[in-house]
C-alpha cells in the first residue's frame, strides 16, 4: 500500500480520529438544510396579504406581499369601492413601494402620474357611488434590495385625504 502524502494522517483524516461526535456534523448539515425548507414554507415571501380599511366616502383593500426574496416578481391590487362620487380618485403611494423596485406594469393606466415629496400619486379621474376601480401594479424586487420600509397607499379625492392604509414589507437576500 503507497504512503500517504506528507501532511496528512490516517488516523485523522480516514479514521476521524479526534474528531468531534458525529451528531456535531450531523447538528450542522441540518442547519444548512433548514433554510431551504424554511423557504419552502414561504416564510421568505411571496405569499400575498390584503390590508383594509373604509371611511364614509369609501372602502379600500390592498393585496401584496408583506415578505419577498431578491429578485422576484410581485403583483399588488387595489381595490376602491366608492361610497359617495369621487371626483377625482388619486391613490398615493409611499416612496417604500418604488426604492430599488422596477414597475414593469400598471394597469389601468393613470390618467396622471405625479410625484409628491418621494410619493408617486396616480390619478384616475371620477369614481361614481356604487362603483369600484381595481389597479394592478407589477413589481419586481431589484437584486441589490435588502430592506425593510414602509409601504403606505393613501386614498384622495383630489387633494382631500379619505383614507391610508399603513403596510410595511420585509425584503430578504
């Protein structure tokens, strides 16, 4: 039988000897797999929540991930349901949405687009009693995004303020 090279025992590297109890290695493979399970089990994200809230004048719904990974594409919907006449809808969204995110869609497509100390503001024009406006907007998270922020949306009509829903996300590596 060859001699081993020099620099390396038997003993140690064939044999384990004076090495730790196997259930060490097995502790620390384990901990490696957890993270994929733990993605499994959507806890990284991806998974939609719908945050509410109504005032006399209207209900609004907001459908978007609260967690997401690096790099994903995500859809937000924003659901309006009109009390009384909304002149002039205006969804304002907090600057949290738009930080190293890409908008690769909105649909419908605002009647105006406008920025508002870092917010985006959509304009949409009149939303009779009794009617909804639903929009979607499609995201995708920017590779190099590793944060956690705010992501407000605020209902206008006009300049008036009828409601704000308050959601915040958590964007992992």
């Amino acid at each position: 039988m060859a001699e081993p090279p020099e620099g390396i025992s038997l003993e140690r590297s064939r044999d384990l000897a004076g090495v730790r109890s196997p259930w060490v290695r097995r502790a620390l493979l384990c901990c490696v797999g957890v993270l994929p399970v733990l993605a499994l089990l959507n806890v990284f994200g991806q998974h939609p929540t719908t945050s509410s809230a109504s005032s006399p004048a209207a209900s609004m719904n907001v459908t978007a991930p609260a967690r997401l990974r690096s790099g994903l594409i995500f859809q937000v919907r924003v659901q309006v349901s009109a009390r009384r006449d909304i002149k002039e809808l205006q969804l304002v969204f907090d600057k949290g949405w738009w930080e190293s995110m890409s908008v690769n869609s909105l649909v419908p497509e605002p009647s105006q687009e406008s920025s508002e100390e870092g917010k985006v503001v959509l304009t949409y024009g009149k939303l009779p009693a009794g009617q909804q406006h639903v929009n979607w907007i499609y995201f995708q998270v920017n590779p190099t995004n590793v944060a956690k922020r705010n992501e407000n949306v605020e209902l206008r009509d006009g300049s008036t303020p009828l409601l704000r829903i308050h959601r915040a996300i958590t964007i992992f590596p």
